[in-house]
C-alpha cells in the first residue's frame, strides 16, 4: 500500500473519530438535559378516598390535599401512617414523598347534647 492511500485512510479513520465523538458529546448532552428534567419533576404519586393524585414532593397544607381531592371543609381528613388512621387538622402541613395515603370522613365528637 502506498505512502499516499495509508494517510488519505488515516484522515479517514480520524474524520469518522471526529464525527463519532460530535455524537458522544451530543448525546452527553441529551443525557444532561433528561437528568435535569427528571430532577425538576418532583411529582409523585398519593391516594385521598381511594383515588390517585400527582402532587409535587414537599410540605403540602391539609386544607390544599382536601381542596385537590374535593373534600368538603367540613369533613376531617386522616393520614394512614404504619397501618393507623392520624387525625391531620386543617392547619397542618404534611411532607409528602410519594405513596402517602389519605381518608377523609365526617367530624366526630364536635357536638354538645344537653
């Protein structure tokens, strides 16, 4: 093979290394961008009354997981924390981090009979 063919292949192999390494960095990029995203899309999965809600990581007020869900204000809502129903008051705020579950019902013992 001639002096000549073996650089012309040499520039070749080195053009093809550049377009390939034009991919890398390209996916690289598309891969940072994906990461990003999925970092910024904090949304995660809870139950209220049996019926999923996408609600985004964080401490939400128990006033606005009642109003997402259509709870009336005047029912209670309740956490179910290790198998056991826990009152939440309407002033509270719950941390939530994906597959809590809530229960709303009727206030109980709120009424006076004389």
């Amino acid at each position: 093979m001639s002096e000549e063919k073996i650089e012309k292949e040499i520039r070749e192999v080195q053009e093809e290394i550049r377009r390939e390494e034009h991919k890398v960095e390209e996916l690289e990029r598309k891969e940072e961008r994906l990461i990003e995203r999925e970092h910024n899309h904090h949304e995660v999965k809870i139950t209220i009354d049996n019926k999923k809600y996408e609600v985004k990581k964080g401490a939400h007020t128990v006033v606005a997981l009642k109003a997402l869900a259509g709870v009336p204000a005047a029912k209670e809502l309740e956490q179910i924390i290790d198998g056991v129903l826990t009152p939440l008051a309407d002033t509270a705020s719950v941390e939530i981090c994906g597959g809590e579950v809530f229960l709303s019902h009727a206030r109980r013992g709120g009424s006076s009979h004389a």
